[in-house]
C-alpha cells in the first residue's frame, strides 16, 4: 500500500428519522484518491418518555439501508441494512467494532460500521480499492428507522439521529499502475419464511464473483422484510449450496458453521444466528480467484432445513460481498 490519510467526510450529520438523507457534495467523490475503507459512526440520542421494553439489537434494526453509489451507477453498497453491514465489518475486523446496546433509558447510543474496499486478507488488497478519479461525484444515501425500531413501547419517546463518516484513502491521486481493477459490492437477497420454503435464490451474473455469503436467521420476523426478527439459533438445521452443477457447499450444520467462523476470525464470541460462508478465509495466497465465480451458472440456490420448535415467523435473509471487472477492463482475476 502507498501512503494514506484519513479524512472526516460527514461529521456529525443530522438523518432524518423515519426517512432517508442524501449526501453527495460532502464526500469528495471526484478527487482521484483510492479510498481503502469506509466508517460509518451512528449516533442514537434516545429520549426514553413513557415508552419502554428495549428491542434486541434494536441499534442494528434502525439503520434500514445504506447505499453507496457512483455518477456512473457503480453500487458499491447496494440498499443494505444496518445488521448485515455490521456483521461483515466485524469478521473482517480484528475486533468487534462498538456497538451499543439499546435500553430503555435515555442516553446516546453509538454503532461504528467499518466498509472495507480494499481487502486485507488479498495479497494485493487494492486491486478492489474506490478509484474516486474515474467519478465526477459519489452519493451515499442512508435510509433510517425511529423509535418503533429501539421500544416495543413508543409512548412520548424521541430520537435524534446523526451520522458521522471518515474514509481513510490514498495520499493524492492514484496513478496509472495503482489503479484497481475490481468493482467491491454490498448486496443483500431477498429473504424468506424458512417455515414455508426451504430455499433462497442467490443472485448470479456474468463475472461476478462472490467473496463472501453472510445468512442471517431471525426469529419472529416481519414477511419479506430482510435481516427483520430477533437473531436466533433455533432456526436452522442445515445449510448446503447448490449451482444446478453440483453443491459448491456440502450440507453443514448451521451452528457449526457458525462457530468454526468465529474461530476463524478470532471473535471474543459467536454472534448468535448467523454464519458466513468465506471463500477468502483459507486462501494463503491472497488471491480473488479463490472467490466463487457465478458466471454461466444455471442455478444458485441456498436450501435450509429448518430446527424443530422454530419461532414463528422465521424470516432467513442473506447479503453478498461481490467482486466484477471494472468498466473495459478483462477479467483476469488478481
């Protein structure tokens, strides 16, 4: 890597609660630097009146959708929620990241969300570093809940919302040599009742390439809305993933799944109901073409069994980390 700064782009802006904020002018889309990672800071400055009864990651659940993208339409993080972010921040960290709980007292809550664009676990992490001199601007669009999302009873409870974001990039323009050759995206599927269906189509295209699979199982969820319920490990038995070719995932259980990745990233503790299949985790080498290529598949579908004595309502929702060539380039992986 070359020398890098970090720069406060956002600093302290007010998000409109129930509703979405746009930025664009404050975040310097156009300078030429690579950016090689994102933080988003959320504050939560809850009034607690007569409301009460705290929502289990309600801190998570507020933060509707992110969406980063470029003037020529490159999403780099494509209407995802808050739970789903946060999760692949933090296996990608050496740490888990702050995350405040939310109780019913009045106090500020913060959450920190790190976006890693150049990945440090490639051998070249800045082949899918932000190249913001290809732009002429990047717009973040940050969609929030309210109150509804933190109580289970509102009452005269309020809340103020407020976004702080700093990006550490390159020192000056990327030149020639420097520049990356991927396109990073954030995406998420849409869910389904695993009480009713037992499969989750995984979006698939032409070049892209999926680094890694984050499944999310919550318990009590509202239908079709994704990463919804309270986070449960009684919901799934198994998972496998099938291609239409052959089952680039063998059947696992869920909860080992679960547990072997948080090993593997060093957690303090497993985050309950997820798993995340990691194409890059036992790469030595670095390099993207351990990544699974979706190209020319016929089908790819995630098929769960579900647990005996499940919760009502079990909504299972899964976001992508997805690499692409950029615009003109070929698609000699790195």
């Amino acid at each position: 890597m070359r020398r890098s700064e970090s720069k406060v782009l956002l600093d302290e802006k007010i998000l409109n609660v129930n509703g979405i904020t746009t930025f664009t002018e404050e975040l310097e889309g156009n300078g030429g630097q690579g950016w090689y990672m994102l933080w988003l800071r959320f504050k939560i400055a809850l009034t607690v009146g007569t409301g009460t009864g705290a929502i289990s990651e309600g801190e998570l659940a507020i933060i509707k959708a992110v969406t980063l993208r470029s003037s020529n339409n490159d999403y780099l993080i494509n209407g995802v929620c808050g739970r789903p972010l946060y999760d692949l921040g933090r296996y990608q960290s050496e740490r888990a990241p702050r995350k405040d709980a939310i109780a019913a007292a009045t106090a500020s809550y913060y959450v920190y969300i790190p976006v890693y664009f150049a990945d440090p676990r490639l051998f070249r992490p800045e082949v899918t570093m932000v190249d913001t001199g290809q732009y002429e601007s990047m717009t973040l669009d940050v969609t929030m809940g309210g109150v509804a999302d933190l109580l289970t009873t509102v009452g005269t409870s309020s809340v103020i919302l407020t976004l702080t974001a700093q990006v550490e990039r390159t020192l000056g323009r990327l030149l020639e040599h420097q520049l990356p050759s991927r396109l990073l995206s954030i995406v998420q599927t849409a869910p389904i009742d695993l009480s009713t269906t037992g499969v989750l189509r995984v979006p698939r295209a032409d070049q892209v390439r999926i680094k890694r699979m984050l499944i999310y199982s919550g318990g009590v969820g509202v239908a079709n809305t994704a990463f919804s319920g309270t986070p449960s490990d009684a919901i799934v038995s198994t998972v496998e993933l099938y291609d239409g070719i052959g089952y680039p995932l063998k059947k696992q259980d869920f909860q080992i799944l679960s547990e072997r990745v948080a090993i593997d990233n060093a957690l303090e503790t497993r985050p309950v109901g997820r798993a995340l299949v990691d194409w890059m985790q036992r790469d030595e080498n670095g390099s993207l073409w351990s990544s699974f290529d979706t190209t020319g598949l016929p089908a790819l579908d995630l098929n769960m069994t579900i647990l005996a004595g499940a919760p009502a309502t079990p909504i299972v929702s899964v976001a992508l980390e997805t690499v692409r060539p950029l615009a003109g380039l070929d698609a000699v992986a790195a």
